[in-house]
C-alpha cells in the first residue's frame, strides 16, 4: 500500500486509505478494542478541544469530523444504488456488525426527506452519567454525512434525545437543508 501520508505531504488530511491495513497491522490483537478506549479518545479530544476553542466551536468540529467519518464510510462500506428501504437495511446491518449501535428508523417523509432515527446501545454515549444534556455531536456529523452521500442533498441533523440526557436511546432529527 502507498504511503498516503508522504505522498499527500500532511498526516493530518485524512482518505480511507490512511485507515491502513488493521488486519495486517494488528495480527494478533484484532480489529476490535474496548469501547472505553474508544471513549477515552473521544472525550479526552473533546476536552482539549473545548479549552482550545470554546464549547460550541469544539462540538461543531466534532461535528464536522463526523460528517468526514460518514461521508467515506457511505463511499466505502454501504451500497449507494440500493433502494431506500435496501439502504437502510444495509446501514442497520453494518452498525450493527460494528457494534456502533442499534438503528431504528422512526419517520420518514418522502416527499420533504424529512427522517427521525433512533440509535440505541449508542457507542458515544450509552452508559454515561446523567448530564443533562445531548453528547452525541460526532453522530450528528455521521448520520448527516451517511445522508448526504446517499441522497445527494445536505442534511442538518441534530439529536433531540441522548443517555447523557436521561433517555435510554439517542434520537436523531435530520432535515434536508
């Protein structure tokens, strides 16, 4: 495999290639790994970001981070052709082979593209202390990003229920813009 951080001349530009070869390089110990590790990234990148750059500011970079991580995972993983109902089969069957969680879909309007989601056994935040508050910005990003790619039309999604918030799912309004 090439050595797209070379050849591209910044490590911090991110392709699916630059995910590397994880089978090859992780030979004994798997794909796999503990979501606290997960976590433990996440959230550690969270805080340094909210001191660097403000509260909102890092949530919209989460955000952004995660339509980027939805847009190529809808390029290289997901089937684009199928039909909507084949689509989304598809993309509940791969979250759920992944362990990022368990997808629902609650609504779907055709005509306005307008949809409501549910993921539960949230990798991000299920498990989490009661903050009073939704967490889930990354998956914001991601969901909009699946969206998008499939459809071809941007999407503004925004969760409306979260763990961290008291609700045992994390629900996901998405609204073509």
């Amino acid at each position: 495999m090439e050595n797209v951080f070379v050849e591209r001349g910044r490590h911090s530009t991110f392709t699916w290639e630059s995910l590397g070869d994880i089978r090859e390089g992780r030979g004994d110990l798997g794909e796999d790994m503990p979501v606290l590790v997960y976590r433990l990234m996440q959230y550690t990148m969270l805080d340094e970001l909210s001191r660097a750059y403000g509260e909102e500011q890092a949530n919209e970079h989460f955000r952004n981070a995660g339509f980027l991580a939805g847009s190529e995972f809808a390029k290289h993983i997901l089937d684009l052709k199928l039909d909507f109902n084949a689509f989304l089969a598809s993309l509940q069957k791969h979250l759920l082979d992944l362990r990022i969680g368990i997808l629902r879909m609650e609504e779907f309007d055709p005509e306005t593209g307008n949809i409501v989601l549910t993921v539960g056994q949230d990798l991000d935040c299920s498990g989490l202390p009661v903050t009073n508050e939704n967490v889930c910005n990354y998956d914001e990003g991601f969901i909009a990003g699946i969206l998008e790619a499939y459809t071809g039309k941007k999407y503004k999604v925004r969760e409306v229920d979260c763990w961290a918030n008291g609700d045992r799912v994390c629900r996901f309004n998405g609204l073509p813009v």
